[in-house]
C-alpha cells in the first residue's frame, strides 16, 4: 500500500584512523556518472558496487553529480558491514585537491553518517583546518545530517548548541530544520513547535519541508486535532505550503470520506500546486480498499495525462489489489510495465502474482515472471524466490 516517506538526516569522538585495507581496484572503462547510476540502483553485491563506482570517469566529481553514486555505495556496504572499505574509500578522497572545498568534504562527513559512523564524521568535519577547509553553515549542516542519518537525534541539540559558539558558525534555516526533525523524531512535535519560535524570533524561515516535518508526526503521534491547528496556524502566518505537505493530508484521509481525498487534491490545484505520483497513489489506494478497482485504474490511465509517470508503490498496490481480486491477468501486464519503466517490486507481492499465474495454469509466464526477478533481486531475496520455485514446481 501507498505510504510517504519524509527525508533528513550519530555521534562519539576524535580523529580519524585510515583503514587498512584499500577498496577494491578494477580494469573497466570509465563510465559516466548516469550510466553509474543505473547499474548501482540494482547491483546490490557491494563489490560489484565498489567496482561500478571506481570505474566512474574522473570528469565526474563532487559534490552534485556523483554525491549519489558515493551514497548508494556506502549504502550497499554498510549493509554488509563492510565498515573498514567504506572507512578506506572515504578516506581516499581527502588526498584529492578539491578537499579544501567545502562542499565536496560535506559530502564526506555526510556519507559517514549514512553508513552510521558518525565518530568518522565528526572526526572529518574537526579536521577540516588541518585540511585546509573553510568552516561555514555548509559543513555544519552535513554534521547535523550526519548525526540524524546516524538516527542519534538525542545527540543533535547539543551539537546545535556547541558548534555554532565554537565554530563561530550562524545557523539557517536548513540547520534548525536538521534540528525540528531530531526533536520530532526523539522527544516530540510539541518540542519542535517551540522551536518554531526560536526561529521567528530569530527571522529564520520556516520551510515547507520544516513544516511538513512537525505536521507528519503529529499526525503520526495521532494528535489529529493539533496537526489540524498547526496546519490553520501555520498558513494563517504565511507558510508556503508544497505538494509534500498536501500528500500527508491526502495520506491521513485515506480512510475517510473518498471525496475528501479529491477535494484535497482540487484544492492542491486551487493553491497553484500540481498534485504528483504520490498524490494519486492515495487516490488509487483508496479505490483499491474499497473494491473499486476500475476506478483506481482510471486514476493510473490518467497519470500520462497530467504528465506523471507511475512509480514503484503505483504498481505495487494496483497488482496487489489486481491479485486479491484474482484479476492475474490485468496484474501480469502492470508487471511488464513496471519491468519497462525499470521499476523494482517488493517479494510479497510479486509472489501473489506469480502464485496466482501458477493457479490459472499460466506456468510459462510464471517461469518468465520469477527469472526476471531473479536478476534484480537482492542475495537474500534471490534465495526466497529459488525456495518458492521449488514449492510452485517451477525449478528445472
């Protein structure tokens, strides 16, 4: 089913220890970065992934075109504990000349905190003098990321506190939403709303994505009436409001009235706001929930023309709903969509899927179904899929 992801960003102590062990090397071409991209979004062994990102052409660097390709690596080998290669990869990069660049070393001191090891990248960021880094908000910021990437959001008041005095360092409007999601996240939204004033007196924007932060977990809290309070307050003030804030609303109506859920999306347009994918996947869910499912399709028919393209959560509720309704057909060929537009779906429910193919004796494309799978699924998936061709006598 449908769901909304809302964005941002752990702690000990001192300098730096270079791993050591070396990434590994490797003899293929270099490749461009979009190209890069691709192959690491669905290479999950992470040396083929230290190998995809080392052979990235040189011409491509920090911090906005490869910032992704370095995440998504630290990423797979994080997920194999593989703590010593990401410590030796990120290391690497300090020798290059464009670390006297802030940005690029933000992006250090954040992938550190994406693999959870923010000893590393508050070591990076206590080392950037030696480096001969400036310190500004930037590097600050990718701190606090850092430390909410770590999921240590207790740890990020303090840091709020301590660098700005030490650092001589003025925070903005991004650092006091870094700090707004710390406080939702670990105490309250109640704490972060007082944040709120701190800002206005300082005369530090609030942000729609701030906004959307404190508005989220309050809804997630289950505090209804509050958020609705925030929300009135909150454009009673002048707050601009976007599409992210609209999709939480549209979200927490789901169960409600389905024309509330249209009137939400009629009013996202009314405020000059284009509803997106995420917007209609509640739409369609909500169809879907309540046995409509010719309805929900409309809704997916009629994404192209308002210039959206269907993602990964539109395909998986639609063939979900398709399979409960014993509908395998219609759900095989949203399969072949999502395989064209290179969309990636969970186990579950392609597993209904191609149980359901097995069921209605259309075996050929069940076998066409799980092979495909097979090759773009993760080592732990691939072996779920090789134990449910075995039980459905799909296995050569």
């Amino acid at each position: 089913t449908s769901s909304i992801s809302l964005r941002h960003l752990r702690r000990l102590t001192t300098t730096t220890t270079v791993a050591t062990t070396t990434p590994p090397t490797t003899t293929t071409p270099s490749i461009s970065i979009s190209s890069a991209k691709s192959k690491l979004r669905t290479e999950h062994d992470p040396d083929k992934a230290l190998q995809i990102y080392s052979s990235v052409s040189k011409h491509y660097s920090f911090p906005a075109s490869s910032r992704y390709a370095q995440d998504i690596t630290v990423k797979r080998l994080a997920k194999s504990r593989r703590f010593a290669d990401i410590e030796s990869l990120i290391e690497s990069h300090k020798t290059d000349p464009k670390i006297t660049e802030e940005p690029y070393l933000s992006s250090l001191i954040r992938s550190y905190g994406r693999a959870g090891m923010f000893d590393h990248a508050l070591s990076t960021f206590h080392q950037m003098e030696q480096l001969g880094t400036p310190r500004t908000v930037i590097s600050f910021n990718a701190l606090l990321s850092a430390c909410v990437l770590s999921k240590l959001f207790d740890k990020v008041p303090d840091l709020f506190k301590e660098i700005p005095e030490k650092n001589n360092v003025m925070p903005d409007k991004v650092s006091y939403g870094i700090l707004v999601k710390s406080y939702c996240e670990s105490v309250s939204p109640d704490k972060a709303i007082e944040i709120l004033k701190d800002m206005e007196d300082g005369n530090v924007e609030v942000t729609a994505v701030t906004f959307t932060t404190i508005y989220y977990s309050l809804y997630k809290k289950g505090k209804i009436e509050d958020a609705e309070r925030f929300w009135s307050e909150m454009v009673r003030k002048g707050c601009q409001l976007d599409v992210a804030a609209y999709n939480v609303r549209i979200m927490n109506a789901q169960d409600g009235e389905l024309d509330r859920i249209r009137e939400l999306i009629d009013e996202m347009g009314a405020s000059g706001l284009k509803p997106d994918t995420i917007s209609y996947n509640f739409l369609m869910a909500s169809y879907c929930r309540r046995g409509m499912l010719e309805e929900a399709m409309k809704v997916y028919k009629g994404l192209e023309d308002n210039g959206l393209k269907p993602n990964a959560c539109t395909f998986r509720t639609l063939i979900y709903y398709l399979c409960r309704n014993e509908e395998f057909d219609k759900g095989y060929k949203l399969y072949k969509e999502s395989v064209r537009m290179h969309k990636i779906l969970n186990f579950d429910t392609m597993k209904r899927l191609v149980e359901g193919l097995v069921k209605t004796k259309k075996i050929k494309l069940a076998k066409e179904l799980s092979r495909t799978m097979k090759k773009k699924s993760s080592p732990g998936v691939l072996n779920l899929w090789k134990k449910l061709e075995v039980e459905l006598g799909l296995s050569s």
